[in-house]
C-alpha cells in the first residue's frame, strides 16, 4: 500500500508540474498578467530562496486545513501536489524540523512522510503556542496555501512578537476577510513577492511576506466571526452567527438555517412566494427541478460560496410553502457529499440532460417550477421547445437578460450579426421572451453584498398561452457549452466598443462643430 501512495505523489507532482504548465499558456493566451517562467516549480523555488536571503531555514511547517468532506480526485490531488511541495522545499532548503500540519491525516501519509524526514502534526490537536524565537540568521518558513483564514489568523496572533514575526516567512494567498485584524495588518506591513500562479479550483497568485519596518502591537478587538467562515474544527455553537465550513450534514443545516433568518427577516422570501402565486394564478407547484445550482460546499473561498448557498435556501423555502414533494438538481459539477446531503432532505440528484424531453404526469392545474440559476442559454431553449405544446405548465426563474443585449444595434454590425446568430441557435427562446408573463424579483435594500449577488437581476416567468407560437417542430441542434460561440468573443465586444466611443466622439465633434459656425455667424450679424 505504501509503494502504491508513493507512486500515486509522484504522479501528483507531475501533474502539478503540467498543470502549471497549462495555466501558464492559458495566462499567455489571455494576457491577464506576465507570463510564468516554463517550469513554474522551480521558478516559485528561485523566487523564495531569493526572498529569504542569506537566512538559514530552521524550520518549514505545511498547514492543510480543508475537510476530507470535499474530496474527489482533484481535490486529492491537491494534497499530494501539498505533500510533494513540502518535500521539495525540505530537499532545498534542508532545516532543521520540517512539520506536515493537517486535518485527518491517514497513516498512508505518516509513512510516506516519515520516510523522508518529515514529521506529521493533527491540526485537530495542535495547540495554541507560538514558536521560540530564531537565532541571529535564521528564519521559520509557514506554508499556508491551503490553510483557512481564519486560522492564519490564529497563526499570526501567536506569533505576533517583534523577534518571532520579523524572523518568519509566510507563504499563502489573498482570501480573508475585513474583519481578521492580524491577517489584514501583516499584508499591509510586509514586503511581499509572488511565487507563482495556481491552478486550483479557483486559480489564486501565491505570495511570500516577511514582516517588516516598525513593530508595533495589534489593536485589540474582539473576534467578531459575524458573516465569516469559521472552521469546521472549531464549536460551531461558541460562533452562533459565523458560518462554518461544511465537514458535514450539521454544519450544512446551521449555514442554511442563518441564511433563512435572514432572507425571512428582510421580506424577501415572501416577497418571491407573492409573485411566484400571481404568476401561478390558482394552479399548483407539483414539482421543483433546480437546474445549475452550483458548488455550495467549497472550502476556503470565502464568502463566495454563499452564492449557491442563498440560492438553496430560497429554493427549499419555496418547496416548503408549496408542500412540494418531488424535487430534484441537476448539477454537473456537484461532489458526492453534496449529492449526499441533498438526498437526504429529499431532493433527488439525476444525471445532468439536455433538458430536450416534455413534463410528464402533470394535471391540468399543476405545473412545474424549473429554477435555472446559472443554466446555459441553449439548455433553457432546449427545455422550452421540449414543453412548446404545453406552456401553461411550466415557470422558469432565471435572469432577466438572455442572450446579447446592445442599445447601439443599429450601428454597430457586430452586434446585428450576433443577435441573428444568437436568434437563430434559440428559436423557442427568442418567441418565449417576446410575450412571456414575467414578475421581477426586488432585491431589498441595506442586504449583504453577497445576498445581492445571488438574487439581482433574476424573475419568474410563465407563458399565457398553451402553445409557444413561433416555434417549429424541428428539434434544436446540439450546442457545445461555449460562451465564445453562444455570446461575442472578448476581441468581437472591444472592437464594438470602440466603435462606439468613436461614434461618439464624431457626434460631439459634430455638435461643438455646429454650436461654432451658429456663434461665428452670430457674430459677423452684429
């Protein structure tokens, strides 16, 4: 079994290597900064010896703090790219103490790591000390790229002495929040260099810092987690209105159940239930398909993750007004866990479709409330013309804009010929939109950002008729999920604005150009 886990962090590390590789011509190609090096590992190695100087290492601590609740083969992969990490930054810099810091650790990796002179510390056990000061020439090394914020923080704190702080190192990413006073106050106070550019789940810019220029002690403040992600090792009861990071089905059900207080407490939710009735206008909701619901259980990225989150929860308040029964998602992306805690409310996790076949089983009186958050274009026109010979039973909640939107159509032939495309790949879309009954979702004011995020711009629709005229009985052709084809390319959209900003600049030409001559005969008159 060893040899094979072995083996399987030698693979690890050569896809870490190609996936670099990747992420650099993807950064070439699409110029969001300067191009990496060829090979990024050692160009992050060059990079921190650089910054630690002449410094001795004396010791390296690698923290991972991310549940095993979110494990799948990437994420795997992720630790063991963490493991071989840590074993090159050992073979480099050769310290004293070289530490693997981490949550449910398996024996697998004690061995492995023992076997290369690195020793293995439970993050659910380590306490809450900070390190002895180095000697003259010597620095601590923190590897923290996949430790939660909030625990940095902790790190921070405890070694926030001036003879500690300015001899340590930390190697992490920009994912905290305003409120972790330490976190924000050493960013600002060190000098900093960027190692390298991650391939992760989100891609982030890794950076060494290293305190420096006047100590001074931090502001006391309480530790006020309100609106934060707190970590799944800590009493998620000492923290009743912090999130938590959902290591399991409890840790989903506090989340949800704060998201509720406040939707209910703002009128939202029974300002959507209103609208979804005068939409429904006496029929009932038999079934719920929630289609592009997202990740909702994705540690470490903050408050963005609150977006699915919100979504979930209007959703199972919607249900639960109706006594709604049969529900169900479709979500390519979603992790076993989350199909798992899905099922057990009650809501079924089918393979993800084209959306191409009719509602079935349906009365008279009921329909089906399709809520498409972030569903392609071409998979609701698939769902459209599918139930074109019965439009009265179904609604969609989706956004209010679909497709490519310009005010300066009749100028601009980029944007002529992409709406023609764009009509002709959605031919049930297009007709739906035109005469559709549509009831805007009103986001209310004095709301969290995120809560804005999740809802702005969404409406309920439904269609008056029962047949969707306009529409023929060809079945659309297969799109690929591309929005490059689906929309305009970034260079299409640059090249229309600048048709625009020069439109206008010739209209104000024109004007000036007019108001001189009208002076100048003015003045010749008199």
């Amino acid at each position: 079994m060893f040899s094979d886990f072995s083996s399987e962090v030698d693979l690890a590390e050569a896809s870490f290597h190609l996936n670099l590789k990747k992420a650099e011509k993807r950064i070439k190609k699409e110029g969001l900064c300067q191009a990496l090096e060829e090979n990024s590992l050692l160009c992050m190695l060059r990079k921190l010896c650089q910054f630690v100087g002449g410094s001795q290492v004396r010791n390296i601590r690698s923290v991972w703090s991310i549940p095993r609740s979110e494990e799948n083969d990437q994420r795997e992969n992720y630790r063991f790219w963490e493991l071989a990490v840590l074993r090159i930054l050992k073979d480099h810099f050769k310290p004293q103490n070289a530490t693997f810091m981490a949550t449910e650790i398996r024996q697998e990796e004690v061995d492995y790591l023992e076997k290369h002179g690195i020793l293995t510390e439970a993050l659910e056990e380590a306490g809450e000390g900070g390190d002895d000061p180095c000697k003259n020439g010597e620095v601590d090394l923190l590897y923290l790229v996949n430790c939660h914020p909030v625990l940095i923080e902790t790190f921070l704190k405890n070694r926030w002495i001036e003879n500690v702080l300015k001899s340590s190192i930390f190697v992490f990413s920009f994912n905290g929040d305003k409120n972790l006073v330490a976190y924000r106050t050493f960013q600002r106070s060190s000098q900093r260099t960027k190692l390298v550019h991650m391939p992760l789940n989100v891609s982030v810019n890794i950076h060494a810092f290293r305190y420096k220029g006047e100590f001074f002690e931090l502001p006391r403040s309480h530790e006020d987690y309100k609106g934060s992600f707190i970590p799944f090792l800590w009493k998620p009861e000492l923290h009743p209105e912090a999130y938590v990071e959902m290591a399991n089905f409890g840790h989903i059900f506090k989340n949800l159940k704060i998201l509720e207080k406040e939707i209910k407490k703002s009128g939202f939710a029974e300002s959507v239930i209103g609208n979804l009735q005068d939409i429904l206008n006496g029929r009932d909701v038999r079934r719920i398909k929630v289609i592009g619901l997202g990740r909702f259980v994705q540690t470490m990225l903050g408050k963005d993750q609150l977006n699915s989150l919100y979504q979930l929860t209007l959703v199972l308040l919607i249900k639960n007004h109706f006594g709604v029964t049969e529900m169900s998602s479709q979500e390519p992306t979603a992790l076993p866990f989350e199909k798992a805690f899905l099922n057990s409310i009650g809501i079924d996790t089918p393979e993800p479709d084209n959306l191409d076949k009719p509602e079935e089983n349906l009365g008279d009186k009921e329909v089906t409330f399709f809520y498409t958050f972030s569903t392609p274009t071409h998979l609701i026109n698939n769902l459209l013309w599918a139930n074109r010979t019965q439009m009265h039973k179904i609604l969609i909640l989706h956004y209010k804009d679909h497709g490519f939107q310009c005010n300066w159509s009749k100028i601009c032939c980029n944007c002529r010929k992409n709406r023609r495309n764009w009509a002709k790949k959605n031919g049930a879309l297009g007709p739906f939109l035109k005469k559709c009954v549509s009831k805007a979702i009103a986001v209310p004011e004095g709301v969290p950002r995120m809560f804005k995020v999740a809802f702005d711009g969404h409406e309920i629709m439904g269609y008056p008729k029962k047949r969707l005229a306009g529409t023929s009985h060809k079945k659309p052709v297969k799109q690929a999920v591309d929005q490059e084809e689906m929309y305009q390319d970034y260079g299409n959209i640059q090249k229309c604005l600048q048709f625009k900003i020069e439109a206008w600049r010739e209209r104000v030409r024109a004007f000036f150009g007019c108001l001189r001559r009208k002076i100048t005969k003015k003045q010749k008159t008199t």
